[in-house]
C-alpha cells in the first residue's frame, strides 16, 4: 500500500523510483543523497527514504543481509544524517537571502514581506521552545522539509545547534511515520 502519492506527478519520477527500490550500499548512499537534497533544493517528502525497508510503499529492496530493525535503524540514521548536512545549506542560503537587501526590495515589490511573516510565526514557537522547537516542527510527517528549514533560517544562524535539531526532527518524522503505519495496520487488520 502506497501512502506517500502525488511524487510522480511533480516530475520526479526517476528519483521517486530510485530511492523506492534503492539497494544495498549504493542504495544507502542514495539515500543520503535524496535526503540532503529535500532539505534544501526538492519540495518532496523524506518518508520515501522507508520504502526500501518495507515502510510506506511494501517491499524489502534494501538487502544489507542485516535484521530488518537494523536495516531500518540505518536508514533512519542515514537519512537524518543526510537531511541534517542539507539543513545547514538551507541555512546558509535562508539566513544570506533573508538578510540580502536586493532580495527584500524585489519581494516587497510584489507585496510579499516573508521576513516579517516567518518571524510572527516562526518567533513564537522558537522563543518558547527553540531548536526543541524546530525539531518538533520537522517530525511532522507528510510535509516537505525545504519550506520549515527556510522558515526556521530567518531566524537563527548556529549552524551545529540547526543541524543538530534537523537530525532530531528527521529521526522523529521517520519514527512518528512508522508509528503511524504501524498503528493504521493494527487498527484496520
């Protein structure tokens, strides 16, 4: 049963396949690719990086030669590890383009002010909570991770603390997706 849709229909087809029926360590370094990718540059979910487990598309492509659990817990890690060294680009060119003053004119030209929205929006949640906060935001499964780590890049510039709590949020994002899996399965056989 495949819950992630919709991939296909944005053009990335030859990605979404790939890391669907990614094998082996070629498959583990891809990925980890697709994983930096989706924090900075590709609008896509990162729960495809399951589907080579069994997760949310069925199938075990993988083939460590390892327990399924430890096949898993390495993709989890692999991932997280991937979309954490994405999120510092993503912060890199977040905290850079937000702070650009040709950026800033060109967008309050055509009526859009996305410093001050992120900041009404983003602050509070990062005053109260702060990278415990942006690593909860990102455990939210089914929504692209490039538009939350632009959104949180405005706003901070500790790159170790960033990472830190993209890793974070990505494990959780990944647990919190199988859990749901598991769960909807429990529930409906």
């Amino acid at each position: 049963m495949s819950i992630i849709i919709g991939i296909g229909a944005m053009g990335f087809d030859p990605l979404e396949a790939a890391i669907r029926t990614a094998s082996g360590l070629s498959g583990m370094i891809l990925i980890f690719v697709y994983s930096v990718l989706i924090s900075f540059a590709l609008p896509l979910p990162s729960e495809v990086v399951l589907c080579p487990v069994g997760y949310v598309c069925g199938g075990n492509t993988l083939a460590l030669g390892l327990p399924i659990e430890v096949q898993l817990a390495a993709v989890i890690l692999i991932s997280a590890l991937g979309k954490s060294l994405g999120s510092v680009f993503a912060l890199a060119i977040g905290h850079n383009a937000s702070h650009s003053s040709v950026v800033i004119r060109g967008l309050r030209r055509l009526g859009l002010r996305p410093k001050e929205w992120s900041q009404r929006r983003m602050v509070a949640l990062v005053k109260r909570w702060g990278y415990a906060g942006m690593a909860i935001g990102l455990s939210v499964p089914f929504f692209p991770d490039t538009i939350s780590l632009y959104g949180f890049s405005i706003l901070e510039d500790d790159y170790v603390k960033f990472a830190g709590a993209a890793f974070a949020g990505s494990v959780g994002r990944l647990l919190v997706t199988i859990g749901l899996i598991e769960g909807s399965l429990l529930v409906f056989w």
